[in-house]
C-alpha cells in the first residue's frame, strides 16, 4: 500500500482512502498493552488475509524523503559568467526567432521581409558578440579568481595583497585592545 492506509468511516462502518506516514508498527494492529482489540481493529484483523499473519513485517521508518542530493558534477558558473551566459541565450534565441520570420515573410511575399532580412543580420552581429562575450567574461574571471593557476596570474598578486592587508588590521586591532586593557587596569574607579 506504500504511504497510502486504509481508514473506516466511525458513522456507517464504510472505508475511506487516506494518506498518512506509517509508523514502524501500527498501534491498531491486534490486542495492545493498554486493553483488549477495538471494534475497528477486530474487522480490520478479519478483513487481513492470512498470508499477512504468517510472519512478522519488517520495520519500515516513518519518513523517507522524496528525492536524495546528489552532489554537482560540476560547479556552479560564477555570477558575471552566467549573467553573460544568460544574455547570450537571450539574444541568440531572439536571432533565430527573426531568421524563421524573415523566411517566412520571404516565402509569403510579404513587405516586412526586407526589414526581417536587414534586422536579422544585425541580430546575428549581436548574437555572435554575446556568444564571445561569455568566452572573455570567463577568461578574465578565471584570471582574476586564481582558477587559472599560472605564474603570470594577476589572481596571486590580489590575494596577497588582501592578506597583507587583513594582517595589517588585525595587528592595529590587537594594539587597540591592549592600550584599552592597560589604560583600564591604572583606574582605581570609574569616576
């Protein structure tokens, strides 16, 4: 039956489809600890088939997801190449869209085929720099990103420098702290 259980209606005895977790064992199912079968569990334990009381059913767990993460093949694109990726999409997408009108106005003999033709082209110039478009975002993120692991990487130079100047403020914080703690131990009150 999966997650799907069987219910009994309590007003004419009918039985209605409902959905529900299961537990690993039910509690309706035969006599329990706290008192002898209700009604309902004796006309469910008539209505089981014998085959279901040959032996004891193994344990299922109250929730199994939906669907297990797996983790990416590859990883996800930086935001400037993606947002440039998308844009090419975008426009490629709107050059194909007015090659198939230019053809077809062309096909049909109608007026609008010479501006679709003229308009198609430029598209075309746009959609061909939007796809190298993507190509140098990549590169120059690559570059600066240090994704690109060779001597002449501007990336190396940028870390080092923002680690200089992390330990730069950290050591200037340091000093702070310990004027405020050596100024604070000379009082002898707050006033």
């Amino acid at each position: 039956m999966g997650t799907a259980e069987r219910r009994e209606a309590p007003e004419n005895g009918t039985v209605a489809g409902g959905t529900a977790l299961r537990e690993p064992e039910a509690p309706d199912r035969g006599p329990s600890a706290n008192g002898p079968m209700t009604a309902a569990g004796q006309i469910r334990a008539a209505e089981r088939p014998a085959s279901a009381e040959r032996g004891p059913r193994p344990a299922r767990a109250a929730y199994r997801p939906l669907w297990v993460e797996e983790p990416a093949r590859r990883r996800r694109m930086p935001d400037p190449v993606r947002t440039a990726a998308v844009r090419a999409v975008l426009v490629i997408s709107v050059t194909l869209i007015q090659a198939m009108v230019a053809f077809l106005c062309t096909m049909a003999g109608s007026w609008l085929a010479f501006p679709m033709v003229i308009s198609s082209v430029v598209s075309t110039v746009l959609a061909t720099w939007g796809a190298l478009d993507v190509w140098v975002t990549r590169q120059v993120w690559n570059q600066r990103n240090g994704v690109v692991s060779t001597p002449s990487s501007t990336a190396r130079s940028l870390r080092r420098e923002r680690r200089r100047v992390r330990r730069q403020t950290r050591i200037a914080e340091r000093g702070q702290e310990r004027i405020r703690r050596q100024a604070g131990a000379g009082r002898l009150s707050h006033s």
